[in-house]
C-alpha cells in the first residue's frame, strides 16, 4: 500500500525552488499571489492539513490551534522568530514547532551595522536633497552628522546576530558593549574586546549607539521602555532590526521629536505592515520596510531547513531545529 504524502500548506510566496521541491515532496498547497492568509482562511488551513509552514505575519494563536484538526502535528516555521506562535498551546496540543535558525544572522547583521552607518551620517536624508533638486552645492556647514569611529556601541542581546554585529562594528572603530541574559564565553569577550554589563539601564546611560538584537518574548515586550529610553544621552542614537515590540514607539517617538535623542533606524514595527505616523514626519529617523533578512541565499537556506524539518519528521525522527516537540508519528 502506497503511504499517502503528507498534506502541506504554505502560507505566503517562496522561492520558486522551495515551491517545486515541495510540490514534488509533499501533497502542497502554495500561495501563489502571497497575499497574507485572513484568519478565516488560517483557519481552513489548520483543519486541513498535517504540515503548516507559516511566517512571521501570520498569528498562530490559542484559538486557531483549538480549532486545528486532528492530522495538524508539525508547524514548520519559515523564519528563526516564532513570537507569533503560542508554543504552550501547541505543546497542549501534542503539535511540534520548528524554526529556522542560524539562515539569517551575517544578513542581519549587515542590515544593522548599514543601520548604524546611515543614521548618524544622514545618508537618507542626503539622497532624498539631491533627489528633490534643492541641493545648493559642497559647504563646511551642509549636511553635518556624526562620526562613529572611537564611539561605544551597545548591543541589546548577544546572541547570533549581536555577536555578528559585534564583529563588524569593531572595523568601524566601535567599543563594544552589551547587555545579555547570560554572559558569552570569555573567549568571544576577549576576541571581540566586548564589556559585559548586568544592568541594562546602566549601560544604556553611557552608550552613544544602542542596537536591540535579543528575540521578542514576553520578558522582552517593550524592554525598552519609556524609562529606559530616558538613561539614553541626547546624543545616543537607537536601531532595531530585531523585532518592534522590544521598544516602546509612542516613547521614542516623544523623544525623537523632542530632541532629546539624535536619531534612530527601524527595521521592525510594533504593529506591521502599519507604522504610527509620528515616525514618518521625523527626519532624524530611517525606516526600512523589514528587510534585514531579505536576501535571495537567506530565504533559500530558510526553505531547506523548512523542508528538511519536515521530511525529517514524516520519517519519524526528530526535526533538527525542533522549538517545542509535540506527537512523534
């Protein structure tokens, strides 16, 4: 008897070699116009099929899980962040997660160190000048920012992707700093010639460049809060590419406008793909529409750890990059 192929469905557009290997794969249902599923259709979904591989856009909450059937026992994330999907609820579900991790972090990396070169050189703000016409010519006084060379930079979680950064940033010239759960090797310490700071206000108070690299967890949620975001120096400048629930937007938002911060580069927003207004009327802010990760070698590499973890399921053994282990068949 022919053993049925696992019924698969993904829910926004891949690269077209993760699609046609899936297809040839599994029994898969593609979003071929990657038009974000509604909760109604996420919910067709989970009722009818054995494999969901979401995204970060989509919610993967208690009751979508409650209203899952009963052949949905793997949910193989398309992405490292798995903040969008309620793990105890699927762990009470016997449902197994997995994620992607490790694809991601020298893009990241690079889209925040490019982050951290463009906000305090203004380098948006120069090309949207030169682009409307109005540019006068060179003078001593035109477009003055900051330099980063011989600054300190604060990473705000040192885990795969601050500790890229890490190694960038000290070829611009930058003291690294950084605040962590768990303090890294001394080895990474010493090569990376890093501080280690068990108070986050404390180091935010010195830092002239603080970068948020930690995940969004319920302990995270706003951890820069408005209190926190007033230790920072006039000065300071702020860049996020982790994710924007990290940071309170109506705070720096207030502060951005007050001067009383020099400026800031957003990757990631509380609420995407909305973005409060406040930030589109500052231009002491770059806004990038969430493409730390977006290179064509990153989502390819995310798509073969996607199939990899489920092909390595169906066979009955453990998914390498397993989050939460449900039901094994």
């Amino acid at each position: 008897m022919t053993k049925r192929k696992p019924r698969v469905i993904v829910t926004r557009k891949l690269p077209d070699e993760i699609e046609t290997r899936m297809m040839e794969l599994f029994e898969t249902r593609l979003n071929v116009d990657d038009t974000p599923l509604s909760a109604d259709d996420l919910r067709q979904a989970v009722q009818n099929c054995d494999v969901l591989v979401p995204t970060v856009t989509d919610k993967i909450d208690a009751d979508l899980l409650a209203a899952a059937g009963p052949d949905l026992k793997l949910i193989a994330n398309f992405g490292n962040g798995v903040d969008h999907i309620d793990l105890a609820a699927a762990q009470e579900r016997n449902i197994t997660i997995t994620n992607t991790p490790g694809v991601l972090t020298e893009d990241t990396a690079d889209m925040t160190m490019a982050l951290i070169l463009a906000v305090p050189r203004r380098l948006v703000a120069g090309e949207n000048l030169l682009r409307s016409g109005a540019w006068p010519g060179w003078s001593p006084s035109f477009m003055l920012g900051r330099r980063i060379w011989g600054k300190r930079l604060g990473i705000v979680g040192m885990g795969r992707i601050g500790t890229a950064l890490a190694r960038r940033a000290r070829g611009f010239g930058l003291s690294i700093h950084y605040h962590n759960r768990n303090r890294v090797a001394p080895e990474i310490e010493s090569d990376l010639e890093a501080t280690y700071w068990e108070s986050l206000d404390q180091m935010l108070a010195h830092m002239d460049i603080v970068s948020v690299n930690c995940p969004h967890t319920p302990a995270t949620y706003h951890l820069l809060s408005a209190r926190r975001l007033k230790l920072l120096r006039k000065e300071a400048f702020v860049v996020n590419t982790a994710r924007g629930e990290i940071v309170d937007e109506d705070a720096l938002i207030a502060m951005l406008k007050a001067g009383d911060l020099m400026g800031a580069g957003l990757d990631v927003y509380e609420n995407e793909p909305h973005i409060k207004p406040g930030f589109l009327q500052l231009d002491n802010v770059v806004l990038l529409p969430h493409m730390g990760s977006a290179t064509l070698e990153s989502r390819l590499a995310t798509g073969e750890l996607v199939l990899i973890n489920i092909r390595t399921y169906m066979d009955g053994h453990k998914p390498p990059d397993r989050v939460i282990a449900g039901t094994t068949i």
